[in-house]
C-alpha cells in the first residue's frame, strides 16, 4: 500500500516541479520582455513620426535643408560604399592570396584604423591638408604661392576620410571569406581560360559576396550615422541637421521628422544588406588560405607594398603622429583639472552603461537558452537592432518618450514636481547606450553559452537547483571571458561615441567625445589631441583582440 501511495505520489511531484519551471521561466521571458520593449520604445518612438507627419515641419524642412541634405546623403552612400568595396576588397585579396614583401605585417596592420575613430581622423587631415595647414605651407614654400592640393573641405574630402576610417570592416569580413575559399578555386578558373583579373572578378568575388555585402552595409551605417566628421567638413547630412533642429532651432518635432527620414534611410539599408546575404547560397572549402599564396614579383609586389602602405599611412600611422606632435605642444595647456574631469566622466559613463548593458544582455541570452521559441528569439533580435541606428535617432527617441513621460509625472505630481525628472537626465544617457551597443555586449555573450554543455544545467535541476542558481552557481563562472569581453567592448564604445552624448548629456557631463567636438570646431586641433590621443589608445584594446582572434584562426 505504501509503495502504491508513493508511486501514485511521483507523477504528482513532478508535475508540481515542472508546474514551478514553467511559472520560473515566465519570470525571465517577463525580465527579457522588459528589456526588449525598453530598448524598441526609442525606435517606435522615432517610427510613429511617420503616422503624425507634421504638415508646416515638413513644408519647412522641404523649403530649406531637405534637398541638401538628400543630395549630400546620396553622394556620401554611392562614394563610401564605392571606395570601401575597392580598398577593403582590393587589399583583402592582397593579403589573404597573395605573397609581396611586408605581407605578414600589412596581414594585421590595415586593421589598426578601427581604433582611430571617423571625427579624429577627419580633424588632423582637416589640420593637415587645409589650405592654412603644414603641408600646403611647405608646397606653397616649395613651389610658389597657390592652391597645390584639392580642397579638402568638400564632398571628395568627407568620402576620402570615412573610406579611410570604414575600409576595414570590408577588409576583414572579406579577407576572411577570401581566405576560405583557398587557392584551388581560382586556379581551376584560370584553367577554364579565365584570365587572373576576370577570375577575380568572376569567381573570387562572387563567392564573397555575403561577406563583401555584410561589409559595406556596416561601414554604410556607420557613414549615415556619422556626425563628428561631417560636421568637422561643414557637410550637411541629417545627423547634423537632426542637432541643428534640437539645439539651434529648439524644435525637438522637427528633429524626431528628420530623424524618422534617417530611420527609413538604414532601414532600407539593413533589408537590401539581408536580402543579398539571403540569397547567396555559396559552399566554401574552409582551406584557410594555407595551399599557397601568389608569389608576386617585380613591379606587381612593389606596387601591393606600397598600395598597402600608403593606406596604412593615410588612416591610421600619420594621423597618430601628428596627435603626438600636437600633444607634445600644448601639453602643459592639455593635461590640466579640466582634462582630467572629462577623462572621469567618459570612464564613469563607460563603466556604467558596460554593467547595466552586459547584465541585460546577460538576461536575454539565458532567457534564450531556457525557452528557445520564437518569441523569446523575437525579442533578442528586437533588443539588438539598436547598433545599426545612429546615436542622434537614439538620443530623438528617448528624449520624446522622456519629454512625455515627465509630463505625465507633472500632470500626476502637480506644483510637487519641480521641474524635468527624466529628460536631461544621466539615465536617458544610458539607455541611449543600451540601446546602441546591445548588440555588442551581447554578441561575446550569446557566444559563450554555446560553449556551455545542456547536460551540466540538467544535472544541475535534477539536484534541485532553480534557474537563478544555474545561472549563478555555473553559468556565470564558465560566462567570465565572455562576460569581460562584451562589457569592454561596449566600454570602448561608450568613451568613443559623439552624437547621442551631445544630445543628452545632462549639464555640466562632458565626455573626451563632446570637448573634442567643441574644440574643433573652433579649429583649435592641439586641444583636441591630446583627448582624441587617449580614445585612439582605447580604442586599440578591442582592435588587438580581433587581431589576435585572426591569428588564432588563421
């Protein structure tokens, strides 16, 4: 009788147990759901413009700046995407299937120019090649008086530098796929009689094409994104004319129109970018490169050295060593209290949005890993569309939501409320960066729990431990590479981005970011250096461990 009581007892145990991880894990969907609907609330903010367009914004907008601005926004697409598929596509190949003196190091150098973010860049070859700069001084000296360079200041100088700064997520995606693809492939090309430039063409880069694509979609996002650089150029684009609207205009509705404009400007983006990937069907023979490269001779290896050089030079090892130069000279001047409260500021904006952005990526990736359906992955894809949005639409996102909220904390408070709660805050400012670098936190993340064996978390619920223990007790200590790369990550991120800190920082809260971007433009290049020195030196740190990765990997 007793055995009959505890085997009738069993199934209702276990019902009970499964009763508790069902309702457990509706807790961590509701956690998840949380963080997905507060990372969307900004973009659905920016996206319902488009259902309440304002009639005399829009007429006004169409009278003055919109055409301009879609101009310029067109030529800045068509040459950045042109000269980021010719120099990372170009030097991919030279790398990756070719042999020429200075190879191996030119391999992982042409990736440095990640760590020089696009606003540096353009304000020391601003600096540089200016009418008023060294080197048309000394052209000037040399052979008389005149204008020996192209302007730089132009639609061609804004192209030449972001094709400088953006080449290399082409270069790696495509050196990557180049490598893959191995040798075997083009010489059976050349054998069908195909010469080497038209096997190139027709074999090499076809089967690279997802990468290739995936490639020029990020470094286009970025380019429309951008608001440091074409703002050091006087170019217009909607980034600069989102801020113009917000700070110069005051008019934060004519900047949430604009900003929707920008929105269907990388939503086009990102579903021509799926759409081309999602057709290519291509099998590779994972060959890593290692059945020889083509020895090049002569005039051929000279020319790949210094084609490689002059880019390298160009992006990233001059420009470093005029911010030297100008540190040297100011730095007394520099490095003062001043400095140093921006410097604290930037790291403690960095520290914090790292934590808070790792923890809700950390909650979206177990969440996955409990119940993978189609909602839960729904939702982690929704909370990570954020990087492919500028800051500016961000930072217009979160302020309209802040804006309204706070009315309603005023019609709901009265005479108690004193003044704004949420906008200007140092919160908004953080969600800005949660949104934006999800994504990135998330990433090294998702990747670590693949390393994960399941048999370990259901060894672990068969004696009894709940899935915050799981997470805990094992996860999290097997999670700590994974963990420390995705809060770097969005470290370096944080210290480097302009547009939505401009937007939203609460007075008195300037970065390294937003001092370089008052000091130049006032033309005052030494000031800025010695910031923009400290965010180059940052931003190595990740450009290094993708270096190292590359290595491991080939």
């Amino acid at each position: 009788m007793s055995a009959l009581s505890a085997g009738n007892e069993r199934p209702g145990v276990e019902s009970g147990i499964s009763a508790w991880l069902n309702v457990n894990v509706r807790l961590w969907q509701l956690a998840s759901l949380a963080v997905a609907l507060t990372v969307a609330a900004p973009i659905l903010v920016v996206a319902a413009a488009w259902l309440q367009p304002a009639g005399d914004v829009w007429a006004h907008l169409a009278e003055t700046v919109l055409p301009d601005l879609l101009l310029n926004t067109v030529v800045l697409v068509v040459g950045v995407g042109i000269g980021v598929f010719a120099v990372g596509v170009g030097l991919a190949w030279l790398t990756a299937m070719c042999e020429f003196p200075g190879r191996r190091f030119f391999d992982w150098a042409l990736m440095l120019p990640l760590a020089m973010p696009a606003y540096v860049l353009a304000f020391v070859l601003v600096g540089l090649l200016d009418f008023s700069g060294p080197v048309q001084t000394v052209l000037r000296a040399a052979f008389g008086p005149g204008e020996w360079l192209p302007p730089i200041r132009s639609s061609g100088g804004v192209v030449l530098v972001m094709t400088l700064a953006f080449y290399p997520y082409v270069y790696m995606l495509a050196r990557a796929a180049f490598l893959s693809q191995g040798r075997s492939l083009f010489e059976t090309a050349r054998l069908l009689g195909l010469s080497p430039w038209a096997a190139f063409l027709r074999v090499a880069v076809p089967m690279a094409r997802p990468a290739i694509a995936a490639g020029v979609a990020l470094a286009l996002m970025e380019a429309l994104a951008d608001f440091g650089a074409v703002s050091i150029f006087n170019y217009d684009t909607f980034t600069t004319a989102i801020y113009k609207a917000w700070l110069g205009l005051f008019s934060l509705e004519a900047a949430a129109q604009l900003a929707s404009l920008l929105l269907l400007f990388v939503a086009v983006a990102l579903v021509t970018e799926r759409a081309m990937r999602g057709r290519a069907r291509y099998h590779l023979g994972l060959k890593r490169g290692r059945d020889g490269r083509y020895r090049l001779g002569g005039l051929a290896a000279a020319g790949a050295s210094a084609v490689s050089a002059v880019v390298l030079l160009a992006a990233f090892v001059i420009p470093v060593f005029q911010l030297v130069l100008w540190t040297v000279e100011v730095a007394g001047e520099s490095f003062d209290g001043r400095y140093l409260r921006f410097l604290a500021n930037t790291l403690l904006l960095g520290a914090t949005a790292a934590l808070v952005t790792t923890f809700c990526a950390l909650l979206l990736a177990y969440t996955y890993r409990l119940k993978p359906d189609r909602f839960v992955r729904a939702m982690v894809r929704f909370a990570t569309l954020g990087y492919a949005l500028p800051g500016s639409v961000l930072a217009v996102g979160i302020m309209v939501s802040f804006v309204w909220l706070d009315a309603r904390l005023a019609a709901f408070l009265g005479e108690g409320m004193a003044g704004p709660v949420l906008a200007g805050s140092l919160l908004a400012l953080i969600l800005a960066y949660g949104v934006r670098f999800m994504a990135v936190a998330h990433g090294p993340i998702d990747s670590s729990f693949e390393r994960i064996k399941p048999s370990l978390w259901q060894a672990a619920r068969s004696l009894g431990a709940s899935n915050l223990e799981i997470l805990w007790r094992i996860s999290i200590p097997m999670l700590r590479a994974g963990l420390l790369t995705a809060g770097l990550l969005v470290f370096v991120e944080v210290m480097k981005e302009m547009p939505a800190t401009l937007l939203l920082r609460p007075f008195g809260w300037d970065t390294l970011a937003t001092r370089i971007f008052e000091w130049t433009s006032e033309g005052q290049w030494e000031q800025a250096a010695l910031p923009a020195v400290t965010l180059v030196a940052v931003g190595l740190i990740p450009v290094v461990m993708l270096v190292r990765r590359s290595a491991r990997m080939h």
